[in-house]
C-alpha cells in the first residue's frame, strides 16, 4: 500500500487556507514523488508499515508532502504535462515562446523538488541521529 505522509486537514493547516478539493489526489501524488526522489535517499527509523517512528521525522515528511503539493497547487500542474512540448507558437496575432530547453515532461517545473521541500527537510532539529539525507545503502 503507498505512503501518503500528510492529509487534507493537514494541508489546510499547513497554509492556511481552504484545502483544494483535489487535495486528498494531489498529496498521495506529493507522497509518492517524495518517495521516489527524496525520502528512498535518506536514513531514518520506520515501523512495520514503512512510516517514519520518530515525531519529528513524521511531521518533517508531513510538511515536506504540504510544501510539494502547494507547489503543483500553485503551478496548476503535477505531472509536467503543461511544461512540455512547444517552443514558439503562433496563432493570429498573438505568439507565445517557452525555453526550447525544456521541452520534456521530466524538464518541467512540476517534475521538481519544491525549495520549501528542502526548508523543512534541513531544520536544525532533524539531526543525523534521527534523519540523514541523500544516505544511500544497499
């Protein structure tokens, strides 16, 4: 079963504000992107289902999970579709142009690592006894 490291209430509390409606979908997205680029990279305690046992490691992951779907909230867009495909179009009178560098789906700002992700994860109280980021072991 996936992790999803934080939830609707969670979010709302996170900002603010009125959680989206789409809330539920977009933190079990930010859940399994966080898994697979940032949180399978880092040492840290976890129970039987796989979650995180120290509090702290827990509401890191909590408010790591809000920060990336604030992010794709803010971008409109989770999956880098919107980022990809055109460099210049043109229609009429009216001509739109986008960095031909960033013509794939893994080039968009949707597939990135929000910074407020790496706000929360580096907080002085998350020292190397209970979470150690980028530690890779086999």
């Amino acid at each position: 079963m996936p992790r999803v490291y934080a939830t609707s209430t969670d979010l709302a509390a996170y900002t603010g504000s009125s959680a989206p409606a789409d809330a539920d979908a977009l933190l079990a997205k930010a859940s399994r992107f966080l898994d697979s680029v940032v949180f399978r990279l880092c040492w840290y305690a976890v129970g039987d289902d796989g979650l995180p046992t120290n509090d702290l490691v827990t509401a890191a992951f909590r408010d790591a999970t809000c920060a990336q779907a604030v992010w794709w909230d803010q971008l409109g867009d989770s999956t880098g579709a919107a980022g990809a495909g055109w460099g210049a179009v043109q229609i009429g009178s009216v001509q739109l142009g986008r960095s031909v560098t960033a013509v794939a789906q893994a080039d968009s700002p949707a597939r990135q690592i929000a910074a407020e992700v790496w706000d929360v994860l580096q907080q002085p109280d998350l020292t190397p006894d209970i979470l150690i980021l980028g530690l890779v072991v086999s």
